[in-house]
C-alpha cells in the first residue's frame, strides 16, 4: 500500500473563513426565530381569520375549475368537434426511472467517498497542522452525514475530490476545497440572511408596535374574507 504525498508547504486552515461561516449561521438562525415566534404569534391571535380564508380560497377555486370544465363542456358541443379517440392512460413510473442519486444510499456513498480523503488516521505521517485541518474536515463532514443534509455533502463531496490532482496529494487537494467549500457556504449563508431580513414577513416581525400590527392585520384578514366570500357567490 503506498504511502500518501505531502506537499512541502501548507497553509494554515481557513479558520477566519469558518468563524464567518459559524457567525452567518448563527444569525440566520436568530432571524429565523424571530420570525417563527411571530408567525406563531399571528396564528394564536388570528387562527380563525386564516382559517376562513382558507375555506374560502379553496371553494373559490373549486368554483374557478368548474366554470372552466364547463366552458370546456360546451366547446365539445360545438360543431366540428370531435372527441379524442383511445384512452389516454397515465405514464407508468418503473423502477429504472426512479431518480438516481437521492436519499440514504446516495449519501452514505458521497460520505465514504469524501471521508478517505480526509479522515486523519488515513494518514499517520501528517504534520500538526496537517492533523488539526483533517480532523476539522472530518468533523464538519460527519456533521453534515448526521444531519442527513445531501446538497450540502454533494457540494463538500465535489469540492473534495473534483479539485484532486492525477497524484495522491490529499492534504492539498483538502486544504484548497475547505477554502472553497467555506467561500460558497459564505455566500450562500449571506444571500440567504439578506434575503430573509429584506423580506416582508420578517420585516412586519419585527415591527416595534405589536398590537397595532395584529389591529391592521386583522383588517386585512376581514377585507380578505369579505372579498372571497362576494366571489364564491357569484
């Protein structure tokens, strides 16, 4: 069994890049919070209003799909028409047309893939640093096996082994795909984190004055049931 290659010079792991990353998620998950209490909130206060709206958007387009089955219906009685012929039968689903590479299976094989390249006892003549960012890598992708997160063990899987060179050099290759690895799930991190602040729900949130919120919600909600309830006449 030969014996893995080390290159000469090694960087330092990212940890300023993981602290970023450990921070973003640790505000996405605050924000998140905040908006999950207060859709909690809104739902203990106007249960009932969502729940008529509901109802009545379901019986809305219920109403929606009938007057077109029926325009339907009277296009067929027109002249010219002729009915389709044959029966048309759903497409059966075989078992060899079901999707490739998605649940446990796949994500036990990603996880072994990867973990070979990195785990520190494949390699018991790594320096200090060399162990410290492999026992790093192996942690976070233990972490993410456990979670059962497969986009996320996709994304480390690729950057592991899709930068790997025609030879052995799996400290390299792991120190370059941290690197990445942590870039992209800043990035992702941080559009996800804007993305939720910037939105309306999140902003109404954390909207200082409360009560007054749920009095113009409640508005809305009343408007809301007022109109569905005009249409569902008609």
């Amino acid at each position: 069994m030969s014996t893995p290659v080390h290159p000469a010079h090694l960087a330092e792991p990212p940890e300023g890049l993981e602290q970023e990353v450990l921070r973003l998620e640790a505000e996405l998950q605050r924000a998140e919070a905040t908006l999950n209490a207060f859709e909690q909130a809104v739902r203990a206060q106007l249960g009932e209003q969502i729940r008529q709206i509901r109802v009545l958007t379901a019986v809305y387009k219920a109403r929606k799909a009938a007057k077109k089955e029926k325009r339907r219906e009277q296009k067929r009685r027109g002249k010219n028409y002729k009915e389709p012929q044959g029966l048309l039968r759903p497409q059966e689903t075989r078992e060899d047309d079901a999707p490739v590479g998605d649940g446990p299976a796949e994500l036990k094989r990603l996880y072994r893939e990867a973990i070979v390249q990195v785990h520190p006892d494949k390699f018991p003549e790594a320096s200090e640093a060399e162990g410290r960012q492999a026992a790093a890598l192996t942690t976070h992708l233990n972490a993410l096996y456990e979670r059962g997160d497969l986009e996320a063990l996709r994304d480390f899987h690729e950057h592991i082994l899709g930068e790997q060179p025609l030879r052995h050099t799996p400290y390299a290759v792991a120190g370059n795909a941290t690197r990445n690895f942590l870039l992209h799930k800043k990035e992702q991190l941080a559009a996800a984190l804007e993305a939720l602040l910037q939105s309306q729900s999140y902003q109404l949130a954390v909207e200082p004055d409360r009560g007054k919120l749920m009095d113009e919600l409640r508005e809305q909600f009343v408007q809301r049931i007022a109109q569905l309830t005009k249409r569902t006449r008609q």
